[in-house]
C-alpha cells in the first residue's frame, strides 16, 4: 500500500473522448485515493453540467465557459492541500492549458480510446443521434478532439482494464512525490 507523504494540493485532468472511460478510472482512482487518507475531490462533467454549468450547452463558447469554471473550482481546492480529480471531454488544447496554468500541480491525463471503441461503450446512444444529425457539436463527430501532446499520464482504456490504468497512474503519483 502507498502511504501519502506530500499533503499538497493537486489536479489530476482527465480528458479524452466520449464514454472513453475517463469517469470510470476517475471514480475508480478517488476511492483508491481516499482509502490512502487523502482528502479528494471529484468534479465530474456529467453532474457539474446540472448544477454549476446548467445554463450552458455545447457551443464552442460554452464548452470554454463550462472548463474555466470547472478550472476556478478546481483552483480553489487544490491550492487549499485538497486532491481534484476531474473527468471532462475538454476538447481544446488552449483551454486545458488554461487549467494547467491556474491550478496546483496539474497533471494531464489523456484517456486513449478509438472512437470506434466509444461508440460501442455508449450506452445512451448520443453517437448514434449525432451521427444523425440530431445531437449537434458533438465531440468527436460534429465537433473536433484535440488530443493532448504532451499529457503527463496515457492510459488506453482499450487495452488497460480500470485497475491497471488506475495503477499506472497511481505509480505516477508516487514517483513524482505527489502521494
């Protein structure tokens, strides 16, 4: 078992497609956390877009309003020793920059998936309405994914189950002193 040593704040970003499995390893990762003794906040985009960004929809312009709030929240709790897991699609480079800049020991997490792979995950069938034209700027159909180039942690959702991404990352975390 990992024992925690640093007691700073930090966030760990994960991004990637659609239904790529961004909020199983997240959810799966805060409690492996939280079993540690750290304190752990998680901000997910399905419960933030009914509460904190209810009023937004998926325009380019509301995808950077929905990130920069989700960013000040996430700002708030690490700086304040607090450890921030997010699982956001954050389709644009510039934006996840932005988050990068604000927040306490940002960590990238690109969760690498086919697409083809996505659309089988998907349970709700919103490739299939955006496909058809009835979901609009759908991320990765309608409206463009730009991958991370630089991402601290690639976990391949396709080819890792939860627990050995969850590993990967928790290796991560360790070896660079931020558990």
């Amino acid at each position: 078992m990992v024992e925690i040593k640093n007691k700073s704040g930090f966030v760990l970003w994960f991004t990637g497609l659609p239904c790529s499995g961004k909020t199983t390893v997240a959810d799966m990762l805060a409690k492996r956390l939280e079993e540690l003794g750290r304190k752990i906040e998680r901000l997910d985009g399905d419960v933030l877009r009914e509460s904190l960004s209810s009023d937004l929809g998926f325009s380019k312009r509301d995808r950077y309003e929905n990130i920069k709030r989700v960013t000040f929240v996430a700002k708030l709790l690490s700086r304040n020793g607090i450890g921030v897991i997010t699982a956001f699609v954050s389709p644009y480079k510039d934006i996840r920059a932005e988050a990068r800049k604000e927040t306490t020991n940002y960590i990238e997490i690109f969760v690498n998936c086919p697409l083809e792979i996505c659309r089988e995950r998907d349970v709700k069938g919103m490739y299939k309405l955006a496909e058809e034209g009835k979901i609009t700027d759908f991320t990765g159909i309608s409206s463009p994914y730009e991958e991370p180039e630089n991402p601290e942690i690639t976990i391949y959702t396709d080819k890792e189950t939860p627990e050995e991404s969850c590993v990967k990352i928790l290796k991560y975390l360790e070896v660079k002193k931020i558990i």
